[in-house]
C-alpha cells in the first residue's frame, strides 16, 4: 500500500483559557499543543490506519519533539522531518473573542517551518508516496512549491493522485505568482477540498452551481465542499450528494477542515461509497470542533463510530 504524503507547516499552538481580545496582559494559558494544518491532516491519515508521512522540518526543541513523538504515536512516518539544530520550532497563541473569532501571535517567522528543504529524506518519501496532499498555505514557500511541482508529475506518471486543499489567503490569489502556482495544482487535482467562500474564489464564479461546473471542467474529479456546522457536500460528473453536520458544541474550530478532509481521502481509497465518506468526514471534523487544541480531535474509526452512534445530525 502506498503512502498518503503532504508537505508544510509544523508548529505548536498555546491558547489562552478566558475569552478577550488578545495578550495585552498577563493571562492563564494552555498548551503547547501539536499543531500546523498539513501536521493535523497527516495525523488523521495515521489515525484511520492509512500509511502516512509527511515532509517538514522543526527545530532541536521541547516543541519539536512533542510534535514528532505525537505524529509517530499516530502512525506517521516522519522520517522526512528534519531536526534543525539551533532552528526553533514555531508557535502561535491564540485567544477567542467572545464573538468566536480569534487573535493570534505568531511566532514563526524564522522558525524550523520555514527552513523546509528538498531533502534526500523528502525525495524518497515523495518517491514513495501514492498520493499526495497539497495545501495552499505552504506554496508560497519556494522550497515547498517546488517539491510539489516535481513530485505532482511523477505522481501522476506512476498513476497516483492528489488533493489539494486551498487553505488559503484571499492576497495570494490577487498575487499573479500565486495565483498561477495554485491554477498548476488545481489542474493536477484529482480530489478538491475548498471551503465556503474559497471555491467562487477559485472558480472566479459568483454562484456555488456555476463554481462547481467550471471546476469540473479543468479536470478536478471530486469536489467537496466544506460547510461548517452545516456539512459538506460532494460533487463530481455524476452529479450530487448533500450530508449534513452533526450537532455539537464548538469549543475549538482549528483543525476541522483537515481532519474532515484526511478522513474523505482515507474513506474513499479504502473504498467506501461517497455517503459513507462524508459522513466520516462530518464526524471526524464534528468531534475536532468538540475538543480543545488543533491536533487533539484527530480521530480512529472505533472513534468516530463512537461518535456516530451517540450523535444527532442537525436539521437542514
Ligand atoms: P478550518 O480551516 O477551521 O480547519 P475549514 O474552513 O477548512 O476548517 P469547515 O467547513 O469549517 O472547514 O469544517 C470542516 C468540516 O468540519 C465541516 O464540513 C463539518 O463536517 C465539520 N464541522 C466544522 N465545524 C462544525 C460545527 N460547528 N459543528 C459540526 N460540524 C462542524
């Protein structure tokens, strides 16, 4: 079996334990937490039982390790994650405001992330890998952009595929270089994972019917749109299928989007139908939203149909 593989971020997240309007003053705190949206995805990939690795890099610190022992608890093959010495990790607080949208302080500017090399290490698990997960926020780095460039070819030339989640900041796609880099791996896109605003953004279409249509036109083969609390719907040639959300409390929305997409991906290569899929997906990105930290709700099957089982889903 051939390996699941995505490339980018890893990084640490503290949360403050009150609400507010950010750090201007002393506050209690949680964490670190393992974080970084490509982390949180391949961790998901590990939990469902899929072979898993990822290409990143992080620093000879407290909060790298944390990161490494937590990917390989779960499965994850990181022997494409260099240790940089004297580099730091990276990490971002983040508080809620009561209104439930976030502030953050980053530190990540010099950090391990942004030191991701093409490797020999990377190139022999991209060598490797059967499918490759590509997400948005980590191709404006040249290292990164030019390791799915290569490996997207020879991918598809040995008959794997890709998915690719857009992730993305609404400047990049203003940015000609960016929005070129983004259109050569949509058009490689076997699985496409926008959500909300992300898929008119992409399709330069005004209306979600005209959206879907265009892209299907370039080649991508399945779309499936993230809905929030609302849930997900798929799309390919043959048409249509609409699964609502489960009815939860959020306590913490960051990582939802990857674990929803990680379980689609692991669903559909061991060979569930559609529906199925999505289901999984809506539980495992339900029960991300229910529990403190981004990499805390990842999910295994015996999980998730746990979940399931005790869960209503919300009314349409
Ligand atoms: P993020 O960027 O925060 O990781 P996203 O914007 O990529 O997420 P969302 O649509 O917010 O994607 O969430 C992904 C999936 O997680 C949804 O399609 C849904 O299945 C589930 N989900 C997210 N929020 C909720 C919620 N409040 N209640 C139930 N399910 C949720």
């Amino acid at each position: 079996e051939g390996k699941i593989v995505t490339i980018g971020e890893i990084l640490v997240e503290i949360m403050a334990t009150t609400f507010g309007d950010g750090f201007l003053e002393p506050q209690p705190l949680i964490g670190p937490f393992p974080s970084g949206a490509p982390a949180i995805f391949i961790d998901q990939v590990g939990k469902l039982g899929a072979a898993a690795a990822i290409v990143s890099a992080v620093g000879d610190d407290d909060f790298g390790t944390l990161n490494l022992e937590r990917l390989k608890r779960d499965g994850v093959d990181v022997s494409a994650v260099e240790v940089l010495p004297g580099a730091a990790t990276g990490s971002a607080f983040v508080r809620y405001r009561a209104d439930g949208s976030r502030a953050f302080v980053f530190n990540m500017r010099d950090s391990a992330a942004g030191k991701i090399a093409a490797t020999l290490a990377a190139e022999s698990v991209l060598g490797g890998a059967a499918h490759l997960h590509v997400m948005g926020s980590g191709l404006p780095m040249p290292a990164v952009h030019g390791m799915v460039s290569t490996a997207i070819p020879a991918l598809k030339e040995r008959g794997g595929s890709v998915s690719f989640d857009p992730n993305i900041r609404p400047e990049m796609l203003r940015d000609p270089a960016g929005r070129a880099a983004l259109d050569r791996v949509l058009a490689a896109t076997d699985l496409f994972l926008p959500s909300g605003e992300e898929l008119m953004m992409f399709a330069g279409a005004s209306e979600e019917t005209a959206a879907i249509a265009a892209l299907l036109q370039t080649g991508v083969r399945e779309i499936v749109l993230k809905r929030g609390k609302a849930g997900a719907s798929h799309f390919d040639r043959n048409g249509r299928t609409d699964m609502p959300g489960f009815a939860v409390e959020e306590v913490d929305p960051t990582g939802a989007g990857d674990s929803f997409g990680a379980t689609f991906l692991v669903c559909r290569r061991f060979g569930l139908g559609i529906g199925e899929s999505l289901r999984y997906a809506n539980a495992a990105g339900a029960r991300t939203v229910t529990i403190k930290g981004p990499m805390e709700g990842t999910s295994t099957f015996a999980e998730l149909d746990a979940f399931i089982a005790g869960a209503t889903v919300r009314s349409p």
